[in-house]
C-alpha cells in the first residue's frame, strides 16, 4: 500500500529513527498494518546486548507509534504548525524477545478518536508469533510550544 519513499512523504521522522519500511495496508482514522524489518546492523542491538541482541521495548512501541502516527488523517496531521505526540502507554506487554532477522508485522487500529486525542490498539508479530501488545494514546501539540 505504502512504499518507504510514500512513507516518507508523511512520517516526520527519519533514520536512524524510522521504523516503519513497509505499509500493507491502510484505512485513514481507522487501521494500518505495517512493516519493520530488524536488522542486526542497527546501533543499539552493539549495547543490549552484545551477546545476545534483543530490540530494545522502547522501540518496539516506537515502531507502532510511528504507524498509528500514519494512519491519522493527513488533513489532521500534516499541518506544519502541529504535531501529533505519543500521550501514553499503556498495558504494553512484551511476550516474546524480538531479535535480528525478525520481520515484525504491526498492526494498529483506532480505538477512540476525539478532537483532543486518538487512542490505539497495537500488536506486534513476527512469523506469526505475537512479540508485543498494548495501548498507544497521542494528542497533538502546538509546534511552536514544544520548547516552552
């Protein structure tokens, strides 16, 4: 659905910060199923944990955020003068270790949306095994007061 140059055209962040490679599918304020592709080239899997690489959680749910991020609507989101910022996690569970070579398939899906905030669903998978799941909460944000 979405290749890496479409996904650029509306992800704000880059590499090597950019997580979601691939779009599957997409349906605007509603669901997205996308792709992160872990490899063991990437710099934080030399401190955690060299002898045994596992992806840290925090980009784990990064990963998803970024997704959810794509699936708001572009009319809401693209406005330069605002930013859609991560709110809250909640109930994050990481079952399984997600390690070089994985193939995450993730998949978010709005659970509420309002004028000040959208809330997720979020799972992640790799080869059909379940990695992670939780809630992923945003709100937007005047740009301008981010470094208030």
């Amino acid at each position: 659905m979405m290749n890496l140059l479409e996904i650029n055209k509306r992800l704000k962040q880059r590499p090597p910060f950019q997580m979601i490679e691939r779009v599957t599918a997409l349906e605007e304020n509603k669901s997205a199923t996308g792709i992160k592709c872990v490899s063991v080239n990437e710099p934080h899997f030399a401190g955690h944990f060299p002898d045994a690489p596992i992806m840290p959680g925090v980009l784990i749910i990064e990963s998803a955020a970024q997704l959810c991020s794509l699936v708001i609507s572009p009319d809401d989101a693209s406005s330069d003068d605002k930013l859609y910022v991560l709110l809250k996690v909640k109930d994050f569970k990481f079952i399984r270790p997600v390690i070089p070579g994985d193939r995450l398939e993730i998949t978010v899906e709005v659970v509420r949306a309002t004028a000040a905030a959208y809330e997720f669903s979020a799972a992640v998978s790799a080869d059909g095994v379940t990695k992670a799941k939780g809630s992923l909460m945003f709100t937007s944000m005047d740009r301008d007061k981010v470094y208030e």
